[in-house]
C-alpha cells in the first residue's frame, strides 16, 4: 500500500516535538505500507527508516523562509496565528502550496491520510480531483477551535464532505464532530492514541522520594499552567520541600516566570523549556503525580503517558480527561481553574502514599487493559486505510 501523509506538525532537528505522535504512528505501520509524508517546509528533510518501512518527508515552502513560521510552533497554527495576526495573509499561499504538491503526488499513491482539518480540507479537495480516497484524524485543537470559531468549524464540516472517513482520538470527539457532520454522510471513526513501550516498563513509585509535581505541555493559554503554578504555591505551604517541574515552551513562559516570583516560588519551581520527547519517561519516573489544568482537550497523551508509567494524575475535569480517568479510582479530579482542590488532592497524594500507589496502579492497569499502545494503534489505521481502499474501488 503507498500512503500519502499531509500534517501540519512533524518532528524536525528544531522542532524535535512538533507532531511526535505523528512520527510514533508511522513507524508502527505494517512494514507493507510505503510513506510519503506532506508537510510545511522543515529545517531537514530526507528518508529515513522504521522498522522496516521506507518513509520519504517532504517539506512544502510557502514563504521566504524566515517568514516559515505557520506551522510546527507550540499550539501549531492556532496559536501562531493569535501571536502575529499579519500571518493571516500567508494562509491562503499555505493552503494553494500544500494543495499543488498534494495533487502531484495524490495520483501515486492508494490513499490520502491527513492530520488536522485544515489538511483535511486540502487532502479532501486533491482526492476528489485525482480519485484518491481520503482519510482525516482529528484532535483537540480541531474541536477547541471548532468550538469557538464559524471559520474553524466550516474547515471541518467540508471534511464530512469531502472525506471518506474521519478518525477522533477520543470518543468526546467524537460525538461533537458526528454532530457536525451527520449531514455529510461520512463515518466517525475512534481510534485513541497509544503510549510506547518505555513508559509501560518502568518501575512502579517507590517509597521515601522527594515530592516532585510535573506539568508538561505547551505554555499556552488553553493549557492553565498558571493554574498549576497557583495550586502548587498553596499546596507547598506545608511542604516545603516539594518541587514543581514545568516542562515546556511557548508564549506563556515570561509571565508564568514572573507569576512564580511574584509568588515568592523561585527556589521550588523548575522551569526546563521543551526537553526531547524520549527524556519525558526518565523524567517521570521521579515524579510524584503529574497536573494537569487544561481548560479543553482532545484526549491527552501526557496523562495516557503518566497512567502507563505508573504516576499519579491530578487534572482538571473535562471531557477528554474523564474517558480516561474515573474520579478517585485511577486519579483525581477538580474542576477548571479550582485551585484549592487542586492543591487539596496534591496534598491527600503526599499524605497518603498507599492511595498514590492505589491510583497509579489502578491507571496502568487500565492502559494494559485497553491495549493502549502505539502498535495497536498503528493496527487499527491499517486496518480502516484498507477498509476505505475496498469501499472506494468500482
């Protein structure tokens, strides 16, 4: 089978964690399916191999390239939009861009598989043109934008149209995206992302450590890391040895720094930038429980990854959030923004380590039990990319 890929974000030598669970699905694909990936013009391009597939990336250039700067950012698009608005004006050369190079390519191959809705659009345009079947994932940002945007729910409604299938990660998702394109005819498809196997062999917390709090993500608006940094600051009045790790990048991180000394939080807050994407289990496996204070979400990695590893979650309750996590069974739970109880169940988690070690047991039980992994994963789209192929032959 020959796939052609469109995404938005793809792991390069600058941005080493721009779309990763992109790059972590492609490996695992059966080694019959030859890639080609499609993607906005990166600082390397080239082959490489995985596992046995031979997987081509190719950038797209739309700009002169210091004006590059669209695509593969923290928050992707969105965000970089809302950061230097004139970039607006590049959108449509971005889209005819990624639309050329689709359609010279779309004819080579047996399907079309794109990230994200804008792609879904361009993907969805080219196979209609050349007779291509179409496949489209949607994630968080799609149904945050979606949400609050007429321009970004339109993006996904033309995927219903012009789509043979759309995948959510979540079963959230959804249902949202199926309302919105219900009309279209096209099937909703869930297929959750998985974890890979570093994090499902680490070893399970162990007594006596220092109480260390991690949050990872991009530092960006929708993510609430000054709810974190709040909660935190209350919690580690009566510990005062504890530490919060902020694990991360993006426009947020000057006025979350001065958040924390105005807190008089410097000495017990650690601020690492963005950090590899291998080095996030190691980094785990010293923690004490993992936050998350998002305002909306998609179904995210980084609390699949710490169930895995065996680290207690405490996140905010939402949608994506609660198909992973049952309140008090396989993590803690507080409303958006709540940061006292935020605090109040970092402080139940040192107080009470057998209920720490309860929860996290519980969590990684879950991810086994589910099959949650990138292998079963990349199966599952295997499988659906087939499915299309026969449905969309005469």
């Amino acid at each position: 089978m020959r796939l052609l890929v469109l995404t938005t974000s793809f792991p390069s030598t600058v941005y080493p964690h721009s779309g990763i669970f992109v790059r972590r699905l492609l490996e695992r694909l059966p080694e019959d399916i030859r890639v080609t990936i499609l993607t906005p013009a990166l600082d390397r391009t080239g082959e490489f191999s995985a596992r046995g597939n031979r997987i081509k990336i190719g950038g797209v250039c739309y700009a002169p390239r210091a004006w590059q700067t669209l695509a593969h950012g923290e928050g992707g698009i969105p965000v970089a939009l809302r950061r230097r608005p004139w970039q607006w004006v590049l959108v449509p050369i971005f889209c005819m861009a990624m639309l050329v190079q689709t359609l010279r390519l779309a004819r080579q191959v047996d399907l079309i598989h794109a990230h994200w809705s804008m792609c879904g659009v361009i993907a969805g345009l080219a196979g209609r043109l050349t007779g291509t079947p179409v496949v489209t994932t949607l994630r968080g940002e799609d149904v945050t934008q979606a949400d609050i945007s007429v321009l970004f729910r339109k993006a996904v409604r033309w995927c219903g149209l012009l789509n043979d299938r759309i995948v959510t990660v979540g079963q959230a998702m959804a249902e949202k995206v199926d309302r919105w394109v219900s009309t279209r005819g096209v099937q909703v498809a869930v297929i959750p992302n998985g974890v890979g196997a570093a994090f499902e062999t680490m070893a399970p917390m162990t007594k006596g450590r220092r109480f260390m709090v991690a949050t990872i993500g991009n530092l960006i608006d929708r993510k609430r890391v000054d709810s974190v940094v709040g909660a935190f600051a209350l919690f580690s009045v009566n510990a005062p040895s504890a530490k919060l790790v902020v694990v991360g990048d993006g426009p947020r991180r000057g006025a979350l720094e001065a958040m924390v000394r105005n807190l008089g939080q410097s000495g017990r807050v650690i601020f690492t930038g963005a950090i590899p994407p291998d080095a996030v289990p190691e980094l785990l496996s010293r923690c004490s429980a993992l936050v998350l204070a998002s305002r909306s979400e998609g179904r995210p990695n980084v609390v699949l990854e710490a169930m895995a590893a065996g680290v207690p979650v405490v996140a905010s309750d939402i949608d994506g959030v609660r198909e992973m996590i049952v309140h008090g069974e396989r993590g803690l739970l507080f409303p958006v923004g709540d940061e006292r109880q935020s605090a109040d169940h970092l402080r139940r988690l040192m107080d009470e380590p057998d209920l720490a070690r309860r929860l996290a047991a519980n969590a990684r039980q879950w991810v086994v039990d589910q099959g949650l992994t990138w292998e079963n994963a990349a199966q599952c789209y295997a499988e659906l990319y087939r499915e299309v192929i026969r449905r969309h032959q005469p």
